[in-house]
C-alpha cells in the first residue's frame, strides 16, 4: 500500500500518522521516506541519507549517539540576530537556527555560555535561556554531514 502524505486531499499529516499508528498495530511493516525529522523520531529505525549515500542507521537513540559535542540551546530577544553573531563570534562551532531557538554545538561548552552572553548583552540583545538539550535527528544529521564534508576535504 502505498500512501502519500503530500497528496492533495482531505487527509492531514496527523491522520497520516493515525493511519500509519492503527497499521503498526495490526503488524504491518511500513517503509516511510521523509525530510521530516520530527516525524522520523516515531519511528522504530531511521535512516539517515544525502545524496544516495547512508549515513546513519539505528534505532532513533542508537543513531542520536552519534552526536558529537554538546548543544546549547539559546533563548534570546532577537533569535536571528543573535544566530548571526553566534556564528561570526564562535568559529569552530556549528551555530544554526531553529524557530526561536539558536543551537550550538560546540567541543568547547565552557566557552560557549561565557561568549555567549558577552556578545549578546554588548548588542542589547537579551539572553532569555541557555542550557544544554539532547540532540534531535535534526542535530545529528547537520552533525554527521558537516563531519562527512571535513573528511571530504580532507581526502580531496
């Protein structure tokens, strides 16, 4: 059965998901391809692809151990201007954007609430938050490609 989620109709992505629930439950195994990473969380095993190439395979707490580092999850006044600051202020480091949210992933936690909240107060931008989070499927796939484009590099 081949059920699409992206289909026009009256069908939303959350009775996509009571449908693929009720399924598991009568032991139907389901084969679900999605760039929704929230979404691949539910699932029993993921796969973790780009460009053809597996990057990770495992339970979803088998492939999250892959995370390298410590991410820091900022709350701030201004999110997108803070993410650019971030990013200019802690090379080295991945900085990146979700919603309201800035996450950094750092080798170097010590460094970063220190940083953090100097260059934030120096451009009046309030740090509401900073604390460590466990890592979403979303974080260990930026993860594991920017570790696969330094060993490409590294190898080119």
């Amino acid at each position: 059965m081949h059920i699409n989620p992206h289909a026009q109709s009256s069908v939303s992505r959350r009775d996509f998901w009571r449908i693929l629930c009720q399924l598991l439950r009568e032991r139907v195994t389901i084969f679900v391809s999605t760039a929704y990473l929230d979404e691949a969380e539910r699932c029993n095993r993921v796969g973790l692809l780009n460009e053809g190439k597996l990057l990770a395979c495992g339970t979803p707490d088998e492939v999250k151990q892959l995370m390298r580092g410590t991410i820091y999850e900022i709350r701030a006044s201004e999110p997108r201007k803070a993410s650019l600051l971030l990013r200019e202020t802690l090379e080295g480091d991945s900085v990146g954007l979700f919603g309201d949210r800035v996450h950094v992933v750092t080798n170097r936690p010590d460094r970063v609430q220190q940083v953090s909240r100097s260059v934030l107060a120096a451009a009046n931008i309030s740090l509401n938050n900073i604390r460590v989070t466990a890592p979403s499927l979303e974080d260990v796939f930026i993860s594991v490609l920017d570790k696969d484009d330094v060993e490409a590099e590294k190898e080119g």
